[in-house]
C-alpha cells in the first residue's frame, strides 16, 4: 500500500496496526464509528480481536484488562462516550495502564449535534479524571497525522505507561484525502520495558527513571493491580508519604517529557510582530492565512500545535518570543485560550473562539487579525 485514499478515522486505525495494536473494543458513536468499522476488517488478519462492548464503559474496561495482560490496546468516542470513559480514565492514570484513546470530537454539550465537529472536549480530556493528574493529548491537523500522531500516542503510551489521547475531530475524521504511506516519517515502535530475572513489584521504578517496568498479569509471575492509592508493591496505603511521592511520580512522569514530545508546526517569520496559536483542523484555514499574507508582504507568524496536554510551554514561549501580540483560534469558546493567557502574561492575547457547527474560516482569521 502506497498512495491511498483515506479518511483520518482511517488513517488512525492503520496507523494502530502499524504500531503492534492487537485489541480494540468500542461502541459505536458518530463521528468515530469508522475507527471501528476499519479496525473490524484489518486487524483479525494482523492477529488482532476487535470487538464491541455493550456499551461504552464496558469498551474501556475490556481494553484495560487487555492492556493489563500485555497487549497493545486502542478504544475510540466522541464527547458522550468520553464523560462515559471517565472513572476507566482515572484507573488507567492511578494503574498506570498504556491505553490509546481516540476522541472524534463533535459539537456538545451532551449529545450535541452529531454530524458537527468542534473542539469542545479539549478540557474535559485534560481534567476528566479524580485527582485531576496530568495526561497526554496530541491533536492531529490532517489524515497523515491522523497516521503519525497514532503511532506517537503509542508510543507514548508504552514508553510512560499512562492513557494518551488522540483529540480528533468530525472534520479530520470523515474528510477523504491522499496518503502517501512511503513519505510518512514513522518513528520506531516502543514496547513497553519489561524486568529481567530478579525480583519484581509492579509500581517500583529503576534508578533514574519514573516509570514502572511491566509485566502481563496472569503470567507465571504475581501481578497486583488495584485502582486505590498503593506502594510499590501493588498492596493499598495510606501513608502519607508513599502517597506523596507515587502522586508527585505520576505527575513528573510526564510533565519533565513534554519537551520530547512537543509536537508542532511553525511558520516563524522574523518581520512578524503578530503571531496566531491553533490546533486541530483550524490550522489548516490558518496555514492558508499565512500563506496569503507572506504573499501580501504583511507576514504573520504561526504556531500549530498538536501536543495539547501538557502544555509544551517552553515551545510557546519560544516561539513567541518576538511577538507583540498572539491570536488564538479554536472551534469552542476559548479553552485553550487560558494556557496561552497564563503562559504569556506580558503580551496581549486575543481569542477569536467559535463553536456553532462551523468551520473557522480564512476569512474570519483574516478579518480578526486585521493589520496585526
């Protein structure tokens, strides 16, 4: 397979395949649904299950306890299905389970409309978990990223053995376009680090490292796991200390990665005193801005971000350092606004947010930024 005609939910399950994914479990829901449908076709034939709960907290639970027993796992939604996900999220943090969890996002609140896209969930994935510990998000703005951006997410997943999110999007999702899979930029495929012969507790750490290794439960080795706050050895406490540092390492793990993981997109232009911030199928409207306005002579900077969560604040500091003044647009009401907002306080940060169902425009960028 080179070049081929695809959607990004298409792209995401191959991109899943590619990474040694062998499970997936999910409920059907629009705009995800072709994940699945994709998935049922590819992945028996790769030596895969793919198969459908009975609904959507039975979906994650079965790509838990998947993961848990070694395999690599993936489920996907949109909005409704993600408040549905959020106590399994929780476990999946607390337990440290590698999970890939894709959000076709559609325009909420609650059911929404289910053929509209928009980026009302990019909140919820940060902050829709008890104890409100950081994840990992990435953003994808096209069907090739759709592809890359899936096989990242499991790598990370494996690497730091933690739930990461691929927040697509209804119009990533379901637009066709084509891929060319021999010009793609695959990263290598990590699995996750497995202990030699010696003596083995689940949620110890080696020196210098913050991630646990792993081994399968249901093995010829004892495994513990529990969703309650633990020590090393998988057995519940409630010493305060060993609380405190297994709280603080969940948190560490990954916000001291980000830096690697930083995904993005950058038009620096050294004349620019203006710069837009986006993410997601905006950047696409927002590269043709950019484009116009070089040709103008009235250049723009711009920044596309596809790592979300955690917050790549050294990259948006950086990149905005020549910058008087920053645009953020985003298909919901500004929030990721706030980051930028807290991140940058010394420049003047303007939203332009819109959440009706619409695509962000050309012309509304244009409009918006005016002779910034």
């Amino acid at each position: 397979m080179s070049l081929c005609l695809m959607e990004g939910n298409e792209a995401v399950a191959w991109g899943a395949v590619a990474s040694g994914c062998r499970f997936f479990a999910g409920y059907p829901i629009t705009p995800a649904t072709t994940i699945f449908n994709t998935l049922l076709k590819i992945m028996p034939p790769a030596g895969g299950i793919c198969m459908q709960g009975e609904d959507e907290i039975a979906s994650i639970g079965y790509c838990l306890g998947a993961s848990m027993a070694g395999l690599k796992a993936m489920t996907a939604t949109s909005g409704p299905g993600i408040s549905l996900y959020s106590e399994q999220i929780s476990f999946a943090i607390g337990s440290e389970i590698p999970l890939v969890i894709v959000d076709v996002q559609r325009l909420g609140p609650s059911t929404g409309s289910a053929t509209k896209g928009a980026d009302g969930d990019v909140q919820f994935m940060r902050w829709g978990n008890s104890g409100g510990l950081p994840v990992i998000v990435l953003a994808p703005v096209d069907v090739a990223d759709c592809f890359v951006l899936t096989m990242h997410a499991f790598n990370l997943a494996e690497k730091l053995r933690c739930p990461v999110f691929i927040a697509s999007n209804k119009e990533i999702a379901m637009t066709k376009e084509s891929l060319d899979f021999e010009s793609l930029e695959r990263p290598p495929v990590i699995d996750r680090a497995r202990p030699g012969n010696k003596d083995y507790f689940p949620f110890t750490v080696r020196e210098n490292s913050l991630v646990p290794e792993f081994l399968p439960i249901g093995g010829s080795r004892l495994v513990r796991q529990t969703s309650s706050t633990h020590g090393d050895e998988g057995y519940i406490t409630t010493d305060f200390n060993i609380i405190s540092r297994f709280q603080n390492r969940l948190k560490n793990k990954l916000e001291s990665e980000v830096g690697s993981f930083a995904f993005h997109e950058s038009f620096i232009e050294e004349e620019a005193k203006s710069i837009i911030i986006t993410y997601g199928v905006t950047a696409r409207a927002a590269k043709a801005v950019y484009s116009i306005r070089k040709k103008e002579g009235r250049p723009v900077s711009l920044l596309v971000l596809k790592t979300l969560w955690p917050v790549p604040e050294k990259l948006i500091r950086d990149k905005t350092e020549k910058a008087n003044r920053v645009f953020v647009f985003e298909m919901n009401m500004g929030q990721y606004y706030g980051e930028i907002m807290r991140i940058l306080p010394d420049k003047k940060v303007d939203l332009f947010g819109q959440m009706d169902g619409r695509l962000i425009s050309p012309r509304q960028i244009m409009e918006a930024v005016g002779n910034g």
